[in-house]
C-alpha cells in the first residue's frame, strides 16, 4: 500500500515542540491526571483501584461499563455497537479497513482530516472529493454530493463538526446526505471526534448511527474530554459491521490498555463537568477569536460553529507554509498552513487552549502581520 504523507501530522512534528505559544492544537486545553481525578470524585479512592489492578488485556473489545457510558452519546447504541480503538484515528483506520475495498467509490468532504481521503486512496479506492468551499458556509453541496456519489457508491466520509472549518451539519441536512447516502447503496462514515463542542447552546449535533441504518460514527477522548494522551477512541455502528471489525482488530490491537480505560471510566462517570468546563473554554475563546478576526485587517473566516479550530483566510502575498514559518521564527507563535489541507491562502487556529494562550498567540499573530 502507497500512503500520502499526512501533512498536518508532518506539520506539527516538526513545530510543535519548540512553540513558545502553540495556537495549532485541536484538543480543548487538556486535563492533568490530578485534574481528572479532582474534577471526577477524588484521588484516593482511584488510588485504591489502580494499586490492586493485576495488568492483564482486560476486556478485549474494551470494558462493558465503559462501552455502556459511550453508548448513551447515542440514542440507539448499545454496547454492542461500539468497539474502542487506539484514539479516533485507530477508529477511523478500523473503520475505513472494514468498509473500504481496492476500486471502490468513496466520496470524501475536503478540508478535513487527511486520514479519511488518503487511507481510502492507499487502500486503492475510486476517491472523489466533495470540496467544501466558504461561500456554503463549508458545508456539503448536496446536487454535487449525489452527483460524485451516482447510482453504486460504496461510502461517503463525513467530519461532523468539521475540522479546520468548525463547520455544523445539523439534523435535518444530515437527514439529506443519508437519503442520498441509501439511493446509492452507501455506507455512510462520520468522524464525530468534535461531536458534542456547539457554540449555540440550542443547537445539538446528531450521530449519524441514529439516523441511518448503513452508518458508521467515531469518536474520541481526545477533544471534548480534553484527555488526548489517553489514546482511547470507539467505532459505533451495527452490530454485524461491529463483528467485522472486531474480526479486522485482532490482528493489530487485541486491547486498548486498561489503565487508560479506568481513566477514562473516571471521565465518563463525572462527563457533565468536564463538558461544561470545555463547553464554557470553548464559547469563551471563540468569542474573543471573532471579535479579533474582526477588527483585524487583510483576515476574514466563517464564523466556526462548533469544534476547537477555526479556519481563516489572509490577504497577504505570502504562501501558507512561509506565512505559518515566518511566524514562528518572528515569535515563536505555531499555527497550521492552509497548504495542509491543500488550501492556500489560509491558515487554521486551534483556539481552544488556555485563554491567556489564545490571547497571547492572537496578539502575536497581528505583530507579525504588522511587518508584512
Ligand atoms: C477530525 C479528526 N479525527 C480524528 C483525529 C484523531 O484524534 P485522536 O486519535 O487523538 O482521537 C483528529 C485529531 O486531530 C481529528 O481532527
């Protein structure tokens, strides 16, 4: 198999480390261990449960309590549609392993994460990219969505809030893309790592395995728990597809580890803190990134709707990846190249770190284009 380097991954290995001020992350500012374990009943008692823990695999597919806490992020999961992976990119690999077959037809939103059009492509499928473009809001135009996807089309890969754009689909046009997703036969994949981070309190963001039969959904500790280093994700969907992957696993995970599962139980039981801590960081910061974007000449966005990042254009003659690189060197402020996502001209913002983070690097950014 041929794979594409992935280029945001490329990016931040090679910068993030040595940022003074990292405004590229895309987990909400994340939590200590000591911090979980405060937010989430206390230590002691955690204590007492890992000293005895005897380290074995555990439960192969991941911990039955643990898989019955994700299945209440749907409303028709069970924890026999859910099997845990190694972090939402284990599950989409997992995901994508299973569905996709050397010729067929997948239709993939772009931007997005590189993973969902480049793994499909290795594994030598008909790859048709559906472009998200600003004037609709980033969001899929569905004549051309049918349009790419015909009458024989294996799978439709979706990013639901949408990274870099924050982009929403909500209910009613997500309804739109499975009518489309079943009058070609498609599976329908939706990588949900950002599900559950809306900027409007009144809006909410399905699942697409509560609205489709033929649908698969991921998902993450990473961002809306802000516990990336747990490496801890899930694929939902029906059970005989579950069976599938289940099969594919055992060649490369037998089990997710169980000391990240007991961290994560501890999350999952106290999910309500932790969200309103995250969701309270999260509208805080993309407010003051608006208000900045705004008032800052030669930049312009679509406001994000969801998410932890925010993709901006910039009117300055400068390629994406010498803008980013020049301001680095300037201040040391990190931010990702449009070129990533293969959009130059553009340059996407994680800004759901620490505030004084957001507003250190935002300051940066605006002396460094006061040199241009
Ligand atoms: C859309 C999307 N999916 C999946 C991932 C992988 O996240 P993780 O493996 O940490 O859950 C990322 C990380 O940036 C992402 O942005």
């Amino acid at each position: 198999m041929k794979i594409e380097p992935f280029g945001v991954e490329e990016w931040m290995n090679a910068y993030e480390e040595k940022a003074r001020i990292n405004v590229a992350e895309t987990c909400v500012e994340s939590l200590t261990v000591g911090e979980l374990l405060d937010l989430s009943g206390g230590r002691e008692s955690f204590l007492d449960d890992f000293f005895s823990r005897k380290l074995t695999y555990g439960e192969i597919p991941g911990s039955f309590d643990l898989r019955a806490h994700i299945s209440r992020l749907y409303d028709t999961q069970d924890e026999g549609n859910l099997l845990l992976a190694h972090g939402g990119i284990g599950a989409n690999f997992l995901a994508l392993y299973t569905l996709v077959e050397p010729g067929d037809r997948v239709v993939v939103v772009k931007p997005t994460y590189q993973q969902l059009y480049s793994v499909p492509r290795g594994f030598g499928a008909d790859v048709r990219i559906l472009s998200l473009r600003p004037e609709n809001a980033f969001l899929p135009d569905l004549d051309e969505l049918e349009r790419l996807a015909g009458d024989r089309c294996r799978l439709i890969v979706l990013n639901n809030p949408n990274n870099p754009t924050g982009a929403l689909m909500d209910g009613a046009f997500l309804k739109e893309v499975a009518r489309i997703a079943e009058r070609s036969g498609a599976w329908l994949l939706c990588d949900e790592v950002y599900r559950g981070l809306e900027h409007d309190p009144l809006e909410k963001t399905p699942s697409v395995v509560d609205l489709y039969e033929k649908a698969v959904a991921t998902g993450s500790l990473s961002k809306v728990f802000s516990l990336a280093g747990l490496r801890l994700g899930w694929v939902a969907g029906p059970r005989d597809f579950i069976r599938e992957c289940f099969s594919r696993r055992d060649y490369t995970t037998i089990s997710c580890g169980m000391i990240d599962e007991m961290l994560a139980m501890r999350a999952f039981s106290h999910r309500e803190k932790i969200r309103e801590r995250n969701l309270s960081l999260v509208r805080r910061n993309a407010s003051i990134l608006d208000g900045w974007v705004n008032g800052e000449q030669g930049l312009s966005y679509v406001r994000p709707r969801a998410g932890t990042t925010a993709f901006i254009r910039y009117d300055f003659p400068v390629p994406s990846e010498d803008f980013c690189k020049s301001l680095f060197d300037f201040n040391g402020a990190f931010i990702v190249p449009g070129r990533a996502f293969d959009f130059e001209g553009w340059f996407r913002l994680g800004y759901s770190c620490a505030t004084e983070t957001l507003e250190e690097g935002l300051a940066a950014i605006s002396d460094y284009i006061r040199t241009l």
